[in-house]
C-alpha cells in the first residue's frame, strides 16, 4: 500500500508536472467517466459526475496517506489503497485496463485513477473533515513536539506497530516506515507504549521524520506491482530483510506477525520489552 512518501511523491509530480505532463495545478475539469462505481464513495456516480463538470484543480496536497485536490468550493479526495495510482495521459492514448475513473481536462490530457485491486476510493466533498476528521496529526506537523507526542504514547496502552499504524494516532505511517522507524530507534515493534520514556520517544519521533523524509527524498519505495517510481527499497535496513544482517550490528534480521501484519526487526538492536 501507497505510505506517506509514495503519496507524497505522487502528489509533487502532479503540482510539479513532468516532461510526459504539464502541472494538474489550473487544469479544468470537462467531463468525467466511472469504470468501476464502487470506486466512487461519495457521492452517487451520477451526482459525482455532474459536479465535477467545469471545476478546476486549484491545489494539490496530501493528508495523512490521502491526495487532496481543492476544487473551486469542493475537494477530491483519492485513498490509493493497495494497489491505486494516479496517471496523467494524453487524450489520444486508449483507456488503460484497470482504469475505473478518468477526468478529461480542457488541457487535452485524462486524469486516470488506475486501481487494479479494486479497492481505492475517491470522495467529492464540501467539507473534507467528513473523511479527514478522524485523522491523527501529520508526523511533520510543528505542534507534534517530542513532549506532545509522549503524552500521546503514554495515554494509551498499546503495542508500538499496531499503534502507530493507526491513522487516528498519527497519519501516514503503514508497515514499512512503521518497522524502519522502530528499527532506528531502537524499539521493539511489542514495546508497550505507555511504557515507554520521554527520551526514547523523542528519538522515535525523529526516526518516523527521518525515515519518511528519507523516502520522500528517493520518491517512495517500489513495492511489488502497485507502486514504481522510488528507490528507496534499496536502502530497507530491516522491511522485508528478515534473515539478513542488521546494518548495525549483523545480526540476522527476523519477521513476526504483529495484529496480522508482517513486521521486521533486529533482536539485538531492538530488544524485547
């Protein structure tokens, strides 16, 4: 699934534009074709279309793992999910398989949600909190200081992966910069998070802004099919390594299941609570 820095890099290349594309950023939206209804959440697919006739694309952002697109009194909202992407194509290339929602802009290029798995959503909405609401703060967030994010940690009594797979805790993070930030700071994935000390959650918070900045720096990580466009898959120091030596120490690297997701730390440099 599409993480912080993945998002984060898709959104930059359509603010920014490419050599393939021009900047999203003014595009005006002419029509709007549903290949696949359900990937529309809200609302209905004929309302969606029809509001979207003649918006345009004033800014592009990014909350947590969601792409924002601020509309003219609207806001778009793309979850990738496990396998979505959004591409920017010409017009007079053929409707890719696996597209479930294009937008025609006036620009003569479609904005296409390409989802083979199905299982992204798009919402169009007056009031983006009625999704973004729930959210926990953005790990980057100034107000998100090491005593703040402390408090957070010591009010509940939860295992350090899960907890900080919760979007309603902190947004953005899933498994692989979840197990590269516990691997930086030094904490086993079990660690209990009330139990932790201010110090170690300070150095914690810096290794979540560490590695994501990280990632945003190499464009994200190209994982299996869904998403290619980054590098940083090749510098994991402990996601999907389990067996490898740990780059700090040599010890091999292990994989446990944690709330059902697979997860990768150092037994040496990261001890058991």
């Amino acid at each position: 699934m599409p993480e912080l820095p993945e998002v984060e890099s898709i959104a930059n290349r359509l603010r920014m534009g490419s050599d393939l594309h021009p900047s999203l950023v003014g595009a005006r939206i002419l029509s709007v074709q549903v290949y696949w209804q359900r990937s529309v959440a809200k609302p209905l697919s004929e309302s969606f279309i029809e509001e979207l006739k003649g918006q345009t694309i004033r800014r592009i952002g990014r909350r947590g793992k969601f792409l924002v697109f601020d509309l003219d009194g609207l806001t778009l909202l793309f979850h990738l999910r496990m396998s979505g992407d959004l591409w920017v194509e010409s017009m007079a290339q053929a409707v890719a398989p696996h597209s479930r929602v294009c937008f025609e802009l006036a620009s003569n290029y479609r904005l296409t949600f390409h989802d083979p798995r199905k299982f992204g959503r798009v919402w169009l909405l007056e009031d983006a909190d009625e999704v973004l609401g729930e959210l926990g703060p953005e790990p980057f967030d100034p107000q998100l200081t090491a005593e703040v994010f402390f408090q957070r940690l010591s009010r509940v009594r939860r295992q350090l992966k899960p907890l900080l797979l919760d979007q309603r805790f902190i947004a953005g993070l899933g498994n692989i910069y979840t197990d590269e930030a516990l691997h930086c700071a030094g904490l086993h994935p079990l660690t209990r998070s009330d139990q932790i000390r201010p110090d170690q959650a300070e150095r914690l918070l810096g290794c979540i802004r560490a590695v994501l900045e990280e990632g945003i720096r190499r464009n994200g990580a190209s994982i299996d099919w869904v998403y290619r466009g980054g590098d940083f898959q090749n510098y994991f120091r402990v996601y999907k390594r389990s067996g490898l030596p740990c780059p700090n120490c040599g010890m091999p690297i292990q994989r446990i299941t944690v709330g059902q997701r697979g997860t990768h730390f150092c037994p040496a440099c990261q001890p058991a609570p």
